[in-house]
C-alpha cells in the first residue's frame, strides 16, 4: 500500500468507529492513548480489553520504561510488545536521514516458529502504520532476508539469535540505532545455549540507558534475574501466574498406560469425533520421528515438527495445520513453543516432560482465545515418577486414571 493511499485509508477511520464499552475491571485498548493507526489494526484483529499482562505492564512500557515480565504463551505477551514497540516507533519518528540495515528495534526469540508467529503478529497489528518489519531466521535463504533489509529503510527485525550474529558479523545489520530491544522467553534462550549470543547481540546495541529493554521469561530463575539486571535500567516487574492461564480452559487427563498400551490409546483418540485437530508431544527428536512413522502407517494424515526439519517444510507443515488440511501434528518441545493456532481441539502428551514447565507450556496449546481444550497425557512405568513436579507447579492434583474402556478396545 502506498503512503498517499495508506494516508487517505487512514482519514476515513477514527477511534470512534471502534465502540468498546467500558467495563470496571478492564483496561480497554482505547484507554492507552495508542497512535490511531495503530488502535486501528488492534480494532480490526478483534481485541477489545488488555489481558492481565497487557493490562499490568503497557501503562509503564508505553511512557518508555523497561520492563521484565514473567508470562507464558498465551496471555498475550506478544501483543504487549509489539504494541509498546509500534507506539514508541510512531510517536517519535527519526530526525535526519535514515539509512538501510540500521533498525530502531529488535525482537529476539528462541526459535524458528515463535520469530515467524511474532513477526505474523507484527504484519497484523502494523498493518496500517506503515512500519517496516523483516524476519531473521537460521535455515532460511540469508541472501532474501539480506535484500529485505537493503531494499528498504528497516524498523523492527524479529530474529534467532544466531541469524542476527550472522548479520552482524557479514556487517548487514547494525545495532547502534536500537531504540527497543525484546528478549523473548529468555528462560528458553538459555535452556538451548543462546545466552553468549544474545550477550554479544545486547552489547553491539546503545547502552542500557539509551534504549527500552523489555525481557519475557516463563520462569524468573536466579539466571535469568541476574541477566535482567544486567540489561535492563530501572524495570518494572510484572507476573502472570501460570497456573490460572494454564488450566482455566483445559480439561486436563491423565491415562495410566502400559509403554505398549500408548500407541494403541493414541490412534483411538485421534481417530474419536472429537479430536478435531490434535498436537502430540514426545520429549526427543527420534521419539517424534519414529511417532510419525508410525502414525503415517496407521493412516493417520499427520505433519513433523522438530529442530532437524527444514524451514520451508516446517512452515508448509505449520500452514498445512492451520488450515485443517492435517489434523495431527507430531512436535517437540521446541518446536510446539512456537505454535499459535486457534481451535487445537486436543493436546496429547505422548511421554511427560521433564521440566514440568514444559507441561504448561504443552497444554497451553489448547484452549485458547477462549475456547475449552483437552489434554491427554499417558503416565506409564518409565515417566510417571514425573507426575508430582508438575502437580506442584500447577498448584493441584491430576487425577490419574486407567483410559476408558473404549480406548483400550
């Protein structure tokens, strides 16, 4: 859309097309004094009212202030930013010339799948301010997103870390104009040996006093607390608990299985009317694969989700789900934290995790945007030992059962 024609676009639209009642106990979009071009785009993605998290933390990040927020996927943590971003980019446009590969703020993220969500979410929420974002990503063309940046002047890049060093190193992108920085689940950054990375990133831009760094962590660890105080000036603190978010809208089971009792409960479950749309999780990259075989030979139309698989094959296999063209998806971890689809009917933990955040992050899969989800999690011989940690994290008791008889027929 061109600037003349974005400009007219926006003259026939004003904050008093978007009529949102006022309500005691919630912050409504309209109450933040956002940039209309902005409100316009949060208006046409339907929100209404902040989430808790955007409720608590926007009135400080949007004066300007750091921030370190403790919040899972799912509570709107991204929209928090992005606003704070486009807001502080609109309302202070740059004097003097601009040059190529010089943003005003990045965004760094984990992995693949939650850069592309972010920077999906920026497209959406920027979609009439005329800001300008470019995605960067390991295992992706580097000469395309290299043109991207050199074909125009850059606002935000939402990248992996180690994709953003590449940039930085071959002396295609430049740092010191940073005015915003996120850091998104540092927790997961540091769990996958990002941090002397992001490190070197953080330091290549203006010093923590010159620039805006909000931190996003599921956990607030004494690693992640030290690293926050490192990099941030003067933050406000915000905490989402995530035991509300993650079990409000979950109907969570646990089916007591024997190892060679899982697959046989998993087909009847994908197979029942009500699995619509399913996520399973395995804890390894080979448990995912040999899943998927198995699944595949079973009939089952199903995608692959896991760190070996090509980026254009995990973007079409993540389309593919969208879409309802497959209605399973086999994933780890990893690769599930970046999953934002609507309308997942089922997540199905085929082994327990480990790190029982792991669990709160699986089944906040499900259950979103204010729908009700299942999840399905078999506890056998070789796991169930895992059980009482995730029970202390969610702050409750998971009734463990055998699976009905229907499932085991």
């Amino acid at each position: 859309m061109s600037k003349s024609n974005r400009d007219e676009e926006s003259k026939s639209w004003s904050p008093s097309d978007f009529v949102v009642e006022a309500v005691d106990d919630k912050t409504r979009f309209h109450d933040l004094d956002l940039q209309d071009s902005l409100l316009r785009g949060v208006a046409e993605l339907g929100f209404q009212y902040c989430s808790p998290i955007q409720a608590k933390i926007l009135p400080h990040t949007l004066q300007g202030h750091d921030a370190i927020g403790k919040a899972q996927t799912g509570t709107g943590k991204t929209a928090a930013f992005l606003i704070t971003i486009f807001n502080d980019l609109l309302c202070n446009p740059p004097e003097g010339e601009r040059y190529l590969a010089e943003p005003r703020a990045v965004i760094i993220a984990p992995t693949r799948e939650l850069v592309m969500q972010i920077a999906a979410d920026a497209e959406d929420l920027g979609k009439f301010t005329g800001l300008q974002t470019v995605t960067m990503i390991g295992g992706a063309d580097y000469q395309k997103q290299l043109s991207k940046v050199q074909s125009r002047v850059v606002d935000l890049v939402v990248a992996t870390p180690g994709r953003l060093i590449d940039f930085m190193q071959r002396r295609d992108l430049f740092l010191d104009r940073v005015e915003t920085l996120v850091l998104d689940e540092a927790d997961r950054m540091l769990d996958m040996g990002f941090i002397p990375q992001v490190k070197r990133i953080v330091r290549a831009t203006p010093r923590k006093e010159d620039r805006q760094t909000l931190l996003f962590s599921a956990t607030f660890t004494q690693d992640i607390l030290n690293l926050a105080q490192q990099w941030t000036f003067e933050p406000v603190t915000v905490e989402i608990e995530p035991e509300r978010v993650a079990t409000a809208t979950v109907d969570q089971r646990v089916y007591l299985v024997t190892s060679h009792e899982r697959l046989k409960v998993l087909l009847k479950v994908l197979r029942g009317p009500e699995a619509v749309s399913t996520i399973v999780f395995a804890n390894r990259r080979d448990q995912v694969r040999s899943l998927h075989e198995k699944l595949r030979k079973a009939g089952i139309s199903c995608g692959i989700l896991s760190g070996e698989i090509t980026q254009a094959r995990r973007t079409k296999t993540l389309a593919d789900f969208k879409s309802g063209k497959i209605a399973v998806l086999v994933a780890t971890d990893v690769a599930g934290r970046g999953i934002h689809v609507d309308g997942v009917s089922h997540v199905v933990n085929y082994n327990l995790p480990e790190d029982p955040e792991d669990y709160v992050h699986r089944i906040g899969r499900t259950g979103r945007a204010g729908a009700t989800g299942i999840s399905i999690s078999f506890a056998s011989e070789d796991d169930a030992f895992l059980l009482p940690d995730i029970e202390t994290l969610l702050g409750e008791r998971l009734k463990c059962v055998p699976p009905p008889a229907d499932l085991l027929d």
